[in-house]
C-alpha cells in the first residue's frame, strides 16, 4: 500500500453534477489553486469517509478530450502529465451517451477511471432505466450510481476509487476500449505498435494513435517532446498516409469518422443497458421552456428577472454596507485617537483601515449579487437566458453566452473576465473581455450613489400609482449608458481588430433543477472570497503606495515651522471659540499645502489640463489617480483632499455638502461618466494580461476606455455648458 | 412488370434538402449535411450532431437560435449555424 494519500481526479461534462460530487466528498475541506502557466482553476480537497484519507482534484467541466477549449487542454494535460492514481467521471444519467463520451476517451486515454452515474433520481424520473451492472461489464470500468445533492452514493464512489487507485493496471486491463471497426482498427493497432516503441510514448500510446489520426498538434508536439524530433517526424508521416487511407474510404476527415465510431460504440452499450420509457420531468422543463423562451415573452421575462436580482440585492444590501461603513469610520477614528500623530497611525487608519475597508463594506453587495446569479446559473435558466439574448448580442458580434461574463461583471469585473473562459472561440472571449469594465462593477456603486446624492436633490414624482425618483432614474441611466457603450464598442471591434464571424454556437440545455443550498454557498463563498482576496492583496499594496505618494516629499521645514510660528500668534492673540476657527483655518492651509507639495498633488495638477476639458480641476484629477487602483478610492481620496481639516470626519454628508459648494451638477455628472468608463482598475488589468495571454490587449482595453471617458466627458461637459445645463452649483 | 395501380406507390418527390432554418416549428427533420470548416463538423460530430441525425425543433428565433431535442437532449443552436444545416423533413 501507498504511503502518499492517492490522487483522485474528477471530470464530467458541464451540468452533470460534478461540482455537487466534488462538495460531497470533500465537504469543507477544499481550497481554490490555480495551475502553472494556465489560467485555469482547479479545486483540491481532502476526502476521509470512514477509510484512508483521499486527495480530490477538480478538474474544469468538458465534453470532450478533444483540445477544442482551454478547459478541455488543461483537463487532458493533467490526467497525461500528472497521472492521478483514479479518475472518476461524472455523468449525468439522464443524458447518458452524450456524457459516455468523455468515458470513452479517457478509457481510451487509459486512465484508471470510475464512472459515477450522478442524478440517477433525475433519470428515474425521466424514464430511463440503467443496468448498471450491465454497463460496466459492457464497459469494462466500475460504476457506482450517485444522487450528489442527497449525498447517496458518495461512499461508494470513494470505496471504488480507492480499490482502483490500489491496482490500477488491473482496472485499465479490464477496460474494452471503443472498436474502430475492421476498416480503421488495424490502422490504429499499426500506429499503436509503433507508437508503443517509444518507452516514454507507451504509456498512452493507443490514445496518442487516435489523436495523431485526428490530426491534433498539441499531442504531435508532445511527442516531438517526448520521443525526439526525428521520431515524431516518421510517426506523424505514418500517421498522415493513414489518416488520407480512412479518409479515401470514408469520404469524410478522420477525426469526424472517428468520433462518429465512439457514438456507435457508445450508441450499442446503451441499446443493451438503458430502457427509456416515459418522460415526467422532461414535460416539466418544457412547459416552463415553453414560456421564458416565447419569442415575444422571453425577452421581458429575463429584464424582470434581471430587475428582481438587483432589487434583492441593494435592498438587502445597502443597510448591510451602510453599517459596515460605520463601523469601519469608527475603527479608523479610534486608532487615530489611541495613536495620536504620527506616520506609523496615518498609514494604519488613513491608509489601510480607510482604504482597504472602503472596498471590504461592499462585501453585502457583491455577496448577494452572487447568490442571485447563482441561484440563475444552478438552476438552468442561464442556458435559457443566454438562447434569449442570442438574436440581440448576434447583432453586435457576440455570443448569447457573452452575456454571462457581463451580468458578473456588474458584480465584479475581476471574476467576470475570468468567466469568459465559457466562450470557445479567442476572439469571442477577446471581445467579451475588452467591453466588460463598461458594466458598472459594484465599486463603482459608491461612487454614483455618492455623487448623485451631493449633486441631485432627492425628488419624487407619481405617474399614478407608481413613485419615480429622480435619483433612481440616475443610478439606472448611467447603468444603461454603460451597457449602451459596450454594444458600440463590441460592434467596433468587430469591425476593425476583432474581425472575423461569429462562430457558430452549440449550447445544451439543462434540464430544470431546484438550486441546492449548500452549493449555493459554496458559490457564493468562492467568488466573494475572490473580492475579498482583491483588497487585501492588490488594493492593499495600492493603498499603501497611494498614501506615500500623499505624504510624501514633505513640506520643507521652514514652510512647515510658519504654520507653527502662526499657530502660537493665533494663541497669543485670540481666546475661545475665535481661537479654535483661526486653528481650524490654518491647519486646511497646512494640510492643503501638503498636498500639494506631494506626489499625488503634483501628478493631479500634471494632467489636470487634459482633464480640463472634461470639468475636472486638479482635485479631481487627484481623486481620479486614486481610481485606477480601484474605482471606490475616488471616495477616500475626495475625502482626504476636503476633509483634511478635521481628520475624523470622512463620513460622506460631510463631503456631500462640500462637493456640492464647489461643483455644479453638469461636473457631478462628468465624473460618473468617467468613473463609469475609464481606466479599469489594476486587479481587472492584471487578470485581463493573464487571460488574454499578454500585456497587448490589456493596453488596448486600458488605453482604448480612457480615450473613450475623455471624449464622452469632453462631449457632455462642453455641450452641457454650452446650453448651460445644471452649470450653477446647488450650495 | 404489370401494371398494378394500387402496389405502385405515387412517384413521391424525395423530401427537398432546406437549411434548417427553414424548417419549422415541430417538425422531424434529419440532417444531410453542415456548410463548413473542419473545426466545426469535428465539435459538432463530438456532440453527436452527424449527417443522419434525427432531431425535433422545439423552437425557432428568427433569424435564431434555435432550440432542438435530440436523443433526450435539448440543444441550443445559434444562428450562424442553423443557416449551415441542410436537412430533410422526415
């Protein structure tokens, strides 16, 4: 017996349960890594049960082992390259031969593998009937039936996993790989042999057969790797004469007669395994397909849908950050007062405890966000939404599927970049990735909800029954107008860098399924894990720059010591409350002063003249620096430039009032828009360079967005003053 | 051969080759052939979709996409693809 836990490896396609699996057996014991040099997630937990202890990888959901999709790439290079002791397919038993397929090349693979027929409740209900035990002799690999989300089955699959993980030569040996059929079999035994020469090719060397026949050039570098270029040459050249040999046979690529022999393969087990009779659930779905995908229905059915998530969401939510924000002035002010002057509690409560926890109060907000798309996504109707949108997102050059990277992005653009990784093409996920940060992130939130307080006064109206608020309808225009310039720039970059078709999109639909709480958490855990990891990492590090660019250079001493010398006259001269406002008054002179002298001061009035046109004077501009690290800043750092008089008081009526004397409401406006538009922060930068694989069209999204604030801004500055519209300040 | 009007069926026209997304609303059809590149016959031939296939449309944007089920499946197809598959009524 192994003295190193074993390895196991789960793969399914997507939508057959296997995130439900994956829980089950690991239940909170799981951690998020990421692989080397790819960009895709992997899970990996413990699993104990009542046996020996287990390790439990996750792999990305796929339907093929074909390199068709990065998932697909990372999935096959893990079971190749890290040969995990078992893998255990998940598959949805109400969908068997589809999800058979991956099952046949894995054995084809020769992995040591169990098969976990998962949502058996699922098929019962829709008529099917499977001989498990008919299937696996047929198969040759263990089966074991699982209802995840009832947890039925899970120790079974961990028994089996282990007794293949202890002989896994005898579970490879017992599998009955797919049978090309006399016209192709012996070529595949003939390139077999040939291949199985090679020592560090034998392993795999009928699965390296098969794909060399279809002609797939990530296995043809591997080999040129693995047996030496020389080799891999003869090899690929004996794979090509018999490649052209099928396909003058068939009249038909290699690879399509291939995967058309798989289905036979898979299409004859399941003649003799699986009985359909009636469907119940099937109907179910239907009806309800019947309804959210109506032609003229659909489309209303997803904005009430889409309406319902955010309502929950701020409703819910907005009292929760409010109190957060509370709590957090509070701390920042005590450590101010426990800690008294000096720069070691500045950093902590101006920079870290203001800063990071500026970010850390929406936690509610993307929190609950997260569980409505979750509760869209595990229920099925995501599918549904994305076929509903499709004729509207064909017409500016994506996917129905694009939209599900943008409706996370309203959350946070960091994980919704992240899951453009459902799209298959690299210029749809390109284009995808380019226009997200013009979905207003919840960061951004703060900033609007801040604005449109100081600068529109709360007004109501009632078109009959119904109350309209004049600020609501703000908050929802500069949403729209964010989703408006998303369209425009996807429909131009289809145009111009992203040239090309869109592809030609094949999506399966799920059936209905009722969310399960405990999924639902888990979800809901990981990607608001993902914000909270952004601000203690990246916004962390920014803050901390951020503040030592405000504190530093220094006022020169003489210029310091005046402010001192006028304190001590101001005490000789006055007394009282006249004393306190002459104090009051020369410390804003102070603090203002070094500001100014600072770095950020000095950067805000360096490109201060470039955003002249747009309204913003150079306070502005310094919060605006602020914003790229990440957009909510521009509150803390419009806080530190007005509220440096009193240090305690950052609370946002205060800056309101402020904001408010010094700005009309046409600049108010300006800065929504640009907040609403340019720069994407540096967490989104740096996960755009990492899934775009480079720096080039990260630049491009940063540089592209900043010229489109500017001209919009400029646009709607110049014209607005020039019809002298919202151009008196309120205060 | 003798004639024998009631053994001979009428001289029926072979059901004319539409792209699918002619096709209507419930109706069977069975695929003759894809309009396109290798990449795209092999994800659809791994999705089972194959000249020969037999599936329902279950509903139908225009231009697309449109929803079919096969083999118990529901299956979305967008609109670039739907114009691409020839089929025949069944």
């Amino acid at each position: 017996m192994k003295s190193t836990p074993l390895t196991v490896a789960l793969l399914g396609n997507p939508n057959s349960g296997k995130t439900t699996v994956f829980n089950a057996v690991t239940g909170s014991r799981q951690r998020v890594a990421n692989y080397p040099g790819v960009t895709v997630e992997a899970k990996h937990g413990r699993a104990g049960g009542d046996g020996e202890e287990l390790i439990i990888v996750d792999l990305p959901g796929t339907y093929s082992l074909t390199a068709h999709s990065i998932e697909e790439l990372v999935a096959r290079n893990y079971i190749i390259e890290q040969s995990p002791d078992v893998v255990v397919d998940v598959l949805d038993s109400s969908n068997l031969e589809r999800n058979l397929y991956l099952a046949t090349q894995l054995i084809e693979l020769g992995a040591p593998l169990v098969l976990a027929l998962n949502m058996s409740d699922l098929a019962r209900a829709r008529g099917f009937e499977i001989d498990a035990p008919l299937l696996s002799e047929l198969l040759g690999v263990p089966i074991v039936q699982t209802t995840a989300s009832r947890k039925r089955g899970i120790d079974e699959v961990l028994a089996t996993a282990r007794q293949v993980g202890h002989d896994p030569a005898a579970a490879v040996a017992a599998q009955r790989k797919p049978d090309y059929g006399h016209e192709i079999e012996p070529h595949v035994r003939e390139l077999t042999d040939r291949l199985a020469a090679h020592p560090q090719l034998a392993p795999h060397a009928r699965w390296f057969a098969v794909k060399l026949l279809e002609r797939d050039e990530v296995s043809a570098e591997r080999i040129g790797k693995l047996a030496g270029p020389q080799a891999a040459q003869d090899l690929l050249a004996d794979a090509e004469r018999l490649a052209e040999h099928i396909e003058s046979v068939f009249g038909d690529a290699a690879e399509i007669v291939l995967a058309d022999r798989r289905y036979g393969y898979i299409a004859g087990a399941c003649a003799e395994a699986v009985q359909h009779t009636a469907e119940t659930r099937r109907q179910r779905s239907d009806r309800i397909d019947a309804i959210v995908t109506h032609p003229h229905l659909g489309l209303p059915i997803f904005a009430v849908l889409m309406y319902l998530v955010f309502q929950l969401t701020f409703a819910l939510g907005n009292p929760l950050v409010n109190w957060l924000d509370g709590g957090k002035t509070a701390l920042a002010g005590w450590v101010r007062h426990v800690g008294g002057e000096g720069l070691l509690v500045s950093l902590l409560a101006d920079g870290v405890i203001e800063g990071v926890g500026a970010v850390l109060v929406f936690v509610p907000l993307i929190a609950l966000l997260y569980v409505g798309i979750s509760i869209l996504e595990d229920s099925g109707y995501m599918a549904r939404a994305a076929f509903v949108l499709d004729k509207l997102m064909h017409r500016i050059g994506l996917h129905g599927k694009s939209f599900v990277p943008m409706l996370i992005g309203f959350g946070c653009t960091v994980p919704a970049v992240m899951a453009t990784r459902i799209l298959e093409t690299r210029r749809d996920r390109l284009t995808t990735m380019l226009i997200l940060p013009l979905m207003s992130c919840g960061a951004r939130l703060p900033v609007y909800v801040l604005l449109i307080g100081a600068f529109f006064p709360h007004r109501r109206w009632s078109i009959g029954s119904i109350e309209v608020s004049n600020q609501a309808i703000l908050l929802f225009a500069i949403y729209v107008i964010g989703i408006a310039l998303a369209v425009l720039a996807a429909w131009v970059l289809r145009k111009t860098v992203l040239r090309g078709e869109v592809t030609p999109f094949v999506m399966e639909l799920p059936p209905y399924r009722l969310p399960n709480a405990r999924g639902l958490l888990v979800h809901v855990w990981e990607r608001s894990g993902e914000y909270v990891k952004k601000a203690g990492t990246i916004i962390l590090a920014i803050v901390i720059v951020l503040w030592a660019m405000k504190t530093w250079p220094q006022l020169p001493a003489a210029q310091a010591e005046s402010y001192e010398v006028r304190r001590v006259a101001a005490a000789g001269e006055l007394t009282g409350e006249a004393l306190d406002r002459r104090l009051a008054q020369i410390n804003v002179e102070q603090h203002r002063a070094e500001l100014q002298h600072s770095a950020v001061g000095r950067i805000g009035r360096g490109i201060a003249p470039v955003l002249q046109p747009c309204g913003f004077d150079w306070r502005i501009s310094t919060a605006l620096l602020g914003s790229f690290a990440a957009k909510e800043i521009f509150i803390s750092q419009m806080g530190v430039i007005y509220a440096v008089d009193d240090e305690t008081d950052q609370q946002s009526e205060t800056l309101r009032q402020k904001l408010a004397a010094d700005y009309p409401p046409l600049v108010g406006f300006c800065m929504m828009l640009f907040i609403l538009i340019a720069t994407p922060c540096v967490a989104t930068v740096a996960v755009t360079v990492r899934e775009s694989g480079g720096w080039k069209w990260a630049l491009l999204q940063w540089s592209y967005l900043t010229v489109l604030a500017w001209l919009v801004t400029v646009a709607v500055f110049q014209v607005g003053s020039l019809l002298n519209i919202g151009t008196q300040p309120l205060g | 051969m003798p004639y024998n009007p009631i053994d001979s069926p009428q001289p029926q026209a072979a059901p004319a080759a539409i792209p699918l997304s002619d096709a209507d609303i419930g109706q069977e059809v069975v695929l003759s052939r894809v309009d396109g590149g290798r990449g795209l016959l092999h994800r659809l031939a791994e999705m089972g979709i194959r000249p020969g296939a037999r599936f329902r449309v279950l509903s139908k944007g225009r231009p697309g996409p449109f929803i079919i089920t096969m083999r118990h499946t529901r299956l979305v197809l967008g609109q670039g693809l739907v114009h691409r598959m020839i089929v025949r009524i069944a």
